[in-house]
C-alpha cells in the first residue's frame, strides 16, 4: 500500500510523510502493538528518515506497556489494552521518554480472535501526541489480519501526513 501516489507528483504516502517530516523540522516516535513494527518499517524504509525518527517500540504485552510507555496497571484493569485510554497512554508514554515532538501510538486487534462484542476484530485506537495535546481516534477495519494491520499503519501515516501539512 505505500506506493500508491498520494498527489500530482506521484509520491507515496509514506514519500509524503518523509518530505514532511524533514521539511517541517520534527521529530517522531512510535509505540506499535497489532501492528508490531510495520509503521516503523515504513518509516525508516525512507531514505533519510533518521533525520526525523528517533525510535520505535514494539509493546505487544500489557507488561511492555507498563515497563517500557508508563502505562499502568490501573488503567489497562480498567479499560484495557485495547482503548482510547491506552493509546492516548501509549503515545504520550513514548513521546515523553524519547524526548521526540510527536508521540504516535497503534493498539487494536487484528485477529482472526480476541474480538469481543464491544471490540470486535478490526478495533484499532490511535493516539497522536503532540506538544499542545493528545488525540485519539477509534477505526473499525474490515479484512484478515494482514488487511487489519495494514490498514491500520495506512490510516497511522495518513494522520501523520494530514497534521503536518496543517503545520505549513
């Protein structure tokens, strides 16, 4: 999915995110769970992204989340891994111990099971965290998992790219 042409000029998404990124002057981390890694691979698959991309971390056990993000106990009792209020946890855990301008975080699931009724396969949560803020959006994602995952670091990117393009 990351050569589709996004604009005029034929570039990617993840082409985009790149130019703006290093245009804008900002620095990103990434905390992933379903995805496990691929909004980073798509990050760093971008010639210079060192520039801009100081680190990703992968927390896939709600132990990860804690030890590594500052997520707590409390908070993954409550509500669990799969919610707003991890993801908005999750991003601001990241940005804050990487010391980067924006926090991105994923969690969700990708399935086929651990669906619910109330987070059924698909739900993902995405948090962006930034210096004025945090912002959490909820997606529903039809498709196997692959699908699911993919979708998923698209809609991540694509946030990313719509942000930084306000900041012109």
């Amino acid at each position: 999915m990351s050569n589709i042409p996004v604009n005029s000029d034929d570039k990617s998404l993840d082409e985009v995110v790149a130019e703006l990124f290093r245009d804008r002057r900002l620095t990103l981390s990434l905390a992933e769970s379903c995805t496990g890694g691929l909004i980073a691979k798509r990050i760093t698959d971008m010639p210079g992204s060192s520039a801009y991309f100081c680190e990703g971390v992968v927390t896939y056990s709600n132990e990860a989340k804690m030890r590594l993000l500052g997520v707590s106990a409390e908070l993954l009792n409550d509500f669990g891994a799969v919610s707003s209020e991890c993801a908005a946890a999750m991003a601001t855990g990241v940005r804050t111990a990487s010391g980067s301008d924006l926090g991105l975080s994923v969690t969700g699931i990708a399935g086929p099971d651990g669906g619910s009724a109330d987070k059924p396969v698909g739900t993902v949560f995405i948090s962006l965290a930034v210096p004025d803020g945090c912002q959490i959006k909820r997606f529903r994602f039809e498709g196997n998992r692959d699908e699911v995952r993919t979708r998923t670091a698209t809609a991540a990117l694509e946030w990313l790219r719509s942000y930084l393009q306000e900041k012109a």
